[in-house]
C-alpha cells in the first residue's frame, strides 16, 4: 500500500517497536509485525495486532507495572 504519511513510499512486511502509555504505566513492546514504509519509516499495524497490543498494555496496567518491555508474543514475567 502507498504510505499516507509521504505519499511517496510503499509498505513491506517488517517489524517495529510500539511505544504504549497510559495511567503511569509505560509499555515497549519490540518485534511487533506491520508493515513500514520502505521511504519514511512509518509503521502500519493491522487491526488485529492492535487489539492483542491494547490487552496487553490493559494488563500492564492493572498489574501496577510502571515500566516494561518486552517482545511481541512473548509471555508476561
């Protein structure tokens, strides 16, 4: 797909890094599949992926953690 941030790229499958914060817990998740722009960089995260990625930061969350990171799929410490 054309990147909607430059316009000028196209998308390929990769990997990127999701930095998520919320109520004074922050979450780095690494090796979270997408698709990036092979011009700017951008990362696209499907639908489905974002879901597993916002329960997982829900979880975080009301465990009290205050920071983490952690690879994508991996289990919680």
């Amino acid at each position: 797909m054309k990147c909607a941030i430059c316009k000028h790229g196209e998308t390929r499958p990769g990997k990127t890094t999701v930095t998520l914060e919320r109520g004074g817990t922050t979450l780095v998740i690494k090796g979270v599949p997408a698709r990036i722009c092979d011009n700017c960089g951008e990362s696209y995260v499907d639908e489905q992926i974002t879901r597993q990625l916002l329960a997982t930061a829900d979880e975080a969350l009301r465990a009290g953690v205050q920071v983490d990171v952690r690879e994508f799929g991996a289990t919680a410490p």
